[in-house]
C-alpha cells in the first residue's frame, strides 16, 4: 500500500513540474526512466526528441505493418480520429501478464503519464509552429505508420485536421500549419479524456488544447466554450493547497478565458485571486516627472509601482544575460524615451512601501509580469477607447519592459505597446516597425523552446499570422494599401483583401478575386458569403448554407441581418435561429434576432434572445432595455421595472432608457422612482426639447398621488417641491399645464401666496401667444386662464400666511401677511387688460361677454 501511494505522489509531482515547467529533483523506486526522461524533454522544450521517442512509436503506430486493418481504412478515408483513438487505448489497456496486480497498477499510473507527456509534446510542438517559434524539424505526419506517410498527401492530411478542428460551423484558418499535432492532443486528452481516471492535470492540457483550438477558428465556438469553463470548474478541486504558483497560474488562464469571452467581470475577479495566491503588490500612482526633451518642469505621470512576494526569486529571474525581442528606440526629436521622474518623489520616506520606489524597484518574476499584462488587458476591455484609457495602459507595459524576464512575456509586453502607441503621431513609426521586427523575430533561433513555452499559457499572444495581419492593418490605416494587401493576399486572408478593394472603391477588382478563388475552391461557403457582402445578394449566402450542409453559421447570419434590414422580420428570425442553433455565442445575432422578434410579436422569442443576450454580456444596457419593453407588452410590470434599473446602471445618460423607466414607475406606484427619473428626463433633454421634455399626464399623476396620499405618498412632498421648483419650473417658465399642477400643489400645501403666484405665470406664459388677437380657440384658452387668475384673487387676497420675517439676526422669526392686500384692484386690471386688448377681434362673443361680466360682478 505503501509503496502504491508513493508511485501515485510521485505522479503527482511529475504532473505539476510539467504544468510549472520545472524539473523535480527525486528519484522514485520503480520509477520508469523512459518516463522521467519524457517528461524532462518535455520540461527542456525538446519536443522531436519526445515524439520519436518508442514510447511515442508504440501509441501511433509508427512503426506498424501496411496489412494492419486500422491503417488500411486510415489510408481509406483519413479517420485521423478512429486511428489515434484506437492506438490511444490499445496502450493503455495493454498489461504486462508478468507482472503482480500492484505492479500492474503502477505500469497504469506510468502509461497514463506517458500518454499525457505524448499528448503535451504534440500541443507544445504546434504552438512553437504557430506561436513562439523556433521552427521544429519534425512534420507532424512523420509520427504515423510508413505506409501513411507514403499513400497520404500531406497537404490533404493537414486540410483534413483542419475540417475536423472546425466546430459550430466556424472554419480554422486555412494555412494553419502542421494541425494534425493539434488534432493528435485533441483526440488524445478530450476525445479520450476518461483514460486518464488517476491523473490530476489532464483536464488542464485538454483545456489548453481547446483554447489553441478556439484561436485558429474564425469566430468564438460555443461548444468550446462551454466544455473549457467545466474542465477548469472540475480542476479546481485538484488543484493542491500547498502550491500557490498553481493557483497563480491556474486562475490566471481562467482570467485570460473569461477576458477572451468579454466577461471582464468574471475575469478580473480571477486576476485578483491570482495576485493574492501569488503574494504580488502593485498600485498605479502619480509621480511628477517629464515626458519630453525640452520640459522644464515636472508634471504628474502616472506609474505602476510594483514587488514580488519573493525578492530573492524575482532578483534571481535575470541572473544570467538573455537574447530579447528587439525593443526599437522611439528616436523622436521630442518626446524621451521613457518618463524622467523627478528625483526627490524616490526619497520621500514612505516605511509601508520601501519597496514601491519608482527609482529603485526592484526586478518581478515573469508570472507577476503576466498579472500585470492582464490587469493592463482588463483596462482595455472595460473602458472606451479613447487616449485616456492608452495612458492608463502604458504604466503596465512600461513596468514590464523595465525588467526583460522571459522571451515570450517580453514579446507580449512590446505587441501591446505597439498597439498604444499606433494612436500616436509622435509613437506610430515605432509602433509598425516594432510590430514588424517581432513578426521577423519568429523563425530566429535567439532564444530556446523551453524559455518560450514556459509561460505562453499565462498571456494572451496571437498567432504568427495573426500578428502578420496586425502588422496589415497598421499599413492600411496609414494609407500603405500596397504593403496592406501584399499581405493579406500572401495570408490568403480573402474577406480582408476584398475589404481593402471596396475602400479603394474596387468592387469589381473584389468581385474578380472572389470568382478566381471559387475556380480553386468551388464549394467554399466562406467565399460565398464574401460574394454575398460584396453585391448584396441573399442566393449567394443561401447558396453557401446548402453547399456547407446547413453548418456554415456565418451564411444565415449574414442573411438574418439582411432580411431584418429590408423589414422581413419573419425570415430574419428563422435565419437567425439557425445560425445560433449552431453556435449560441454571438451577442449580437440574439440582438437582432430579439428586435426582429419585437415586430413581429413573438414575446417569448424576445426574450429569449434578450436574455440571452444579457448572459453573454450582463452590461449591455439596450438589451436590458428591449428586455424591460417586451415584459411590459406582456404586462410583467415588475420585472420590466428590474430590467430597467439594471439598463439605467449601465447607461446612465440614455434619456429613452429613462423615460420607460419613468412611465413604468408611475404604472406600479414606484412614486419616488418616477421622481428621480422624470429629473433625470429633464435634465437630460431640456437644452433641446424645452417644455416638451416634462411629461405633464405623469406629472399630474404625481402631484395626485402625494396630495391624495396614495401608498403613503405624501410623505414625498419635500422631493416632489425640489423636483418642481429646482428642476422644472427654474428652466421651463412658458407651459401653463406645468403651472397649473404647481398651484394644485401648493394649494395642498397651504401656500396660497405661491398658489397664486403659479396662477399669475400660468397666465403670463399664454398672454403673449402671437395668434391671440386672430384665433379665437388662443383666445378662449387665454381667457379661461384669466378668468382662473381671478378666481384664485377672490379665493386666497384675503388669505393670511406665515412667511420668515427680514431680520439682520440669525433668529429666524416669522410674521403674518396677507396673500394680496389689493387683489380686486389686479383682478380688475388684468380683465380690463384683456378686453381691451382683444375688443377688436372677439367683441360680442360668449367668452369675451364672459370677461365683462366678471369685471362688472368685481365693480
């Protein structure tokens, strides 16, 4: 028993060292040689040397006879997956009948380890061919069988690993290089992952093995999505506590996961835990300094201030002299190189940050390195893109590049400030050169493997050929279309070449590359659907929908927006719901889906594309919006009123947003909400709409409900006077409506000086109507407001009120007064008024007879 559980530690061990590319130091009893030395090469970045090994011929078969069946149907029809399966468990179900049950299960424990490192060597190999570089001197096909190699076109080998690596209807990138290695790990630790019942990181590599995956596809897969987010969900409970470099940089790749989905939330919560396993300190701050040649003063700079928890470590990381990426000099006539931070902000006496110096920090290790290219990712995902947010960034690229650690995290740390510094005048030349320079570093044999690999999976670096076609799209947005398209027809990056003909107003030249690739490929829906964007016509993408077999999700997405643009809502749902029948991850195919569901109706559709909407991104404020709009039509006020307080937490200045907020509120007796909201209406909309922008039927509603007291309203009256007198009647003075309300108000208040003040500018704001004297129906209403006027002088002259007594004092006293000592006088002058003025026109009317009598009754 013993001596079982020390073989299972020691498996243990060895499964950690080859996720923290570290070599343990520990010779076990029993142990197989072949085993430790797969895992050292794999440790070392010698991945030929582990794939040609007899451990790695006996699981492909290298070495098989051209009679054995399983090669025969490879040969048949290239099932790259019948075959690596069928290997896969021939070897680990194979016993040795020499061997005693105990030592059987230690031949297990071996066997899965092996099989595991085999499946490493075959991931790590494509990504140093298609990530970190150097180039690997061993083609993928070469781990098969003689017979393979002779009778299988390699081309056709690779083209077929490719359409089995598509998924969801998303296709790879055609000229990925050497896939079947991708494909060979796939199989391996997810096709077969219940092979692997006693080990504790093979669902780490499988879900490493399905973000690669995910990053040669087109677009984002659901299915992998969901399969990577359950791996990392069942790993966590065994991840081992006694190690906090795995919880480092376990919650780091689940960071980066949830950063590549746009769940920044999620993601940024997984950074902090990563920061605290690793014990790593670090603040952005203010430092005065200067920024170019000719300052001659300081100004505050932003900086990142920064200690790993072992210093020891961290100082030990750059001991010896390393090959880097080339780091351009900047070069400019005015801008330095780097910030000059003043001297004396380094000598301020700070004992809690001794370490925190910005003239004397020290070095980091390369994972701290990786946090903080994360947070900086994290910035740019959460924030607009505008300069603010770039210099909010460059603090944490700067703070890497201090220190060069590691090739590959030096290489992240240079892609991401070329990507700052494009926005630049003074910084774009270096920005494209130094974009250039680590697209020519790729093949350069500067640094090893092993120092490349060891921390790729705790950063976010594209592909060599999506950095070639970074590199395009900086041409192109200089103005250098020749160099742009060289390289997207070089990358046979189509969609992208037909772009930059159509923004050279070249359609035809994009219809003419469109039609020559379909001669070479006739049955690409891809091709198809670049056909239909480019003349606009739905056979095409109907057309590449029937050749991919109903899988091409990009076909009826493209037709779903097209139908829904030319109001065929009906069409547009069903295209739609095709398209995310196969892969439910497009936030914005469920938008429109969701809209076009709204015209036609279809309540339930719409909200289930909203929601689903909200579940790929909870901070999209329209979607809430929408959502709150469809449960309103199915009269579920309450959680329209809940899906409109979370859209207005999003988009606070959304007016729209607002108003529906406001009109729900008022529906459901939510009288303080409606307060707010209508504030905000008015404050949002005044500038432009004027008195338009006050809702009077909800005003009233309000002005009803505290002075009636309904739910216990009245207690509102202080918030409904601000709302009044601060936020309404300070900027619109020309709505009668608004003024008429303000009396109701006051009356219920007992403030009968201001109830008739109210009437008295109700009154003004219809007196000086241009169409007074030539439109009776002006008349009529301007007359029923004077005669309004009146009645409130006859009502509240004679009123007594307590107003606070002028005093040079700070006692506040009050006194007595009356409302309007000489109120018949006033009423008396502006019905006079009135009918002078409206004598010629009007004389003899009911309404103008009204006025007179009014004046005779007060005589």
């Amino acid at each position: 028993m013993d001596s079982s559980n020390n073989t299972a530690n020691y498996i243990e061990k060895l499964e950690w060292s080859l996720i923290l590319g570290n070599s343990i130091q520990e010779e076990q009893e029993n142990s197989s040689n072949s085993t430790e030395t797969l895992v050292s090469n794999i440790i070392n970045g010698l991945y030929k040397e582990c794939l040609t090994c007899n451990i790695a011929k006996q699981i492909f078969g290298t070495e098989l006879s051209a009679e054995d069946d399983c090669i025969k149907k490879f040969v048949e029809n290239l099932d790259v997956n019948a075959y690596i399966s069928k290997r896969t468990k021939e070897y680990i179900s194979s016993d040795l009948p020499e061997l005693e049950s105990q030592q059987q299960q230690h031949h297990q424990l071996f066997r899965q380890l092996n099989l595991l490192c085999i499946a490493i060597a075959c991931l790590n190999a494509f990504v140093q061919i298609s990530w970190t570089g150097p180039n690997l001197d061993l083609e993928s096909h070469d781990l098969l069988p003689t017979i393979i190699r002779e009778k299988c076109n390699t081309d056709e080998l690779n083209k077929k690993a490719l359409e089995i690596l598509s998924v969801d209807g998303e296709e790879t990138y055609h000229l990925t290089p050497q896939a079947l290695y991708l494909l060979i790990s796939r199989i391996i630790l997810v096709e077969n992952e219940q092979i692997f019942t006693d080990l504790k990181t093979s669902l780490w590599w499988a879900q490493r093995v399905l973000f690669i995956q995910q990053r040669i596809l087109d677009n984002v897969a659901g299915s992998l999505h969901d399969l990577m987010f359950q791996y990392f969900k069942t790993l966590e409970s065994k991840l081992p506590s006694t190690n906090l470099d795995i919880y480092t940089r376990y919650y780091i790749e689940l960071g980066l996961l949830y950063h590549y989905y746009g769940q920044d939330s999620l993601g940024v919560d997984c950074f902090l835990k990563a920061q605290k396993s690793s014990g790593f300190q670090w603040k952005i701050t203010g430092a005065l300094g200067k920024r170019t040649k000719f300052q001659t003063f300081d100004v505050s700079q932003l900086l990142i201030v920064a200690n790993s928890a072992d210093s020891k470590e961290s100082q030990d990381e750059n001991t010896t002299k390393k090959n880097l990426p080339d780091n351009l000099i900047l070069n400019d006539d005015t801008l330095l190189e780097k910030i000059e931070f003043s001297k004396q902000d380094g000598q301020k006496d700070d004992k809690d940050n001794t370490d925190l110096d910005p003239h004397n920090q020290k070095n980091l290790k390369v994972i701290d390195q990786c946090l903080l290219l994360a947070f900086c990712l994290d910035i740019k995902n959460t924030n607009p893109s505008h300069g603010i947010t770039i210099e909010q960034m460059v603090p944490y690229v700067s703070r890497v590049l201090e220190n060069p650690n590691n090739w590959m995290v030096y290489t992240m740390a240079l892609l991401l400030r070329s990507r700052l510094e494009k926005a630049k005048v003074r910084t774009v030349e270096r920005s494209v050169l130094q974009l250039q320079a680590l697209v020519d570093q790729f093949p350069l044999e500067l640094s090893s493997a092993q120092e490349r690999i060891s921390y790729f999976y705790q950063i976010l670096l594209p592909p060599k050929w999506e950095m070639e076609k970074e590199l395009a799209v900086q041409y192109l947005s200089l103005g250098v279309v020749r160099s742009s398209l060289e390289i997207f027809e070089r990358l046979e990056m189509w969609e992208d070449v037909i772009n930059c003909y159509i923004m050279l107003e070249k359609e035809e030249k994009a219809k003419q590359i469109i039609h020559e690739q379909l001669q070479i490929t006739p049955n690409s829906p891809k091709l198809y659907c670049l056909l239909g964007d480019v003349e606009k016509n739905p056979k095409h993408w109907e057309h590449a929908w029937e050749i991919s077999g109903n899988r091409f999700a990009r076909a009826m997405r493209s037709l779903g927006g097209y139908w829904y643009k030319h109001e065929e809502y009906r069409k547009s749902v069903d295209c739609y719901a095709n398209a995310l029948k196969i892969n439910p991850l497009f936030e914005n195919s469920w938008f429109i889906q969701g809209c076009a569901a709204m015209h036609l109706e279809e309540w339930e559709i719409a909200i289930q594309a909203f929601s689903r909407v909200i579940a790929i991104d909870p901070e999209n404020p329209e979607a809430w919006n929408n959502l709150a709009s469809v449960f309103l039509r199915q009269n579920r006020k309450t959680d329209a009123f809940n899906a409109f307080q979370q859209g207005l937490k999003l988009k606070h200045d959304s007016w729209k947003i607002w108003t529906n907020y406001m009109y729900i509120a008022i529906d459901i007796g939510e009288f303080a909400e409606t307060m707010r909201a209508m504030q905000r209406v008015v404050d949002l909309r005044w500038e432009k709409e004027k008195e338009s922008c006050v809702d009077v039927e909800v005003l009233e509603l309000l002005i009803n409900a505290v002075t009636k007291n309904i739910q216990d309203a009245s207690k509102l009256a202080p918030r409904l006077e601000n709302l009044l007198t601060e936020t309404i009647t300070s900027r619109i003075t020309s709505n009668h409506h608004i003024w008429k309300l303000c009396a109701q108000f006051w009356f219920w208040k007992k403030d009968y000086d201001k109830v008739l003040e109210a009437h008295l500018k109700a009154y003004r704001s219809v007196l000086h109507d241009p169409m007074l004297e030539s439109s009776e129906i002006v008349f009529e209403k301007v007359a029923n407001v004077a005669l309004d006027v009146v009645e409130a002088y006859q009502n509240f002259g004679d009123k007594k009120v307590l107003r606070k007594k002028d005093s040079n004092t700070d006692i506040i006293e009050e006194e007595e007064i009356i409302v309007c000592k000489d109120w018949k006088y006033q009423a008396k002058s502006l019905l006079k008024s009135l009918i002078g003025k409206t004598k010629n026109s009007f004389e003899g009317t009911p309404m103008h007879d009204k006025l007179k009598e009014t004046l005779k009754e007060l005589s």
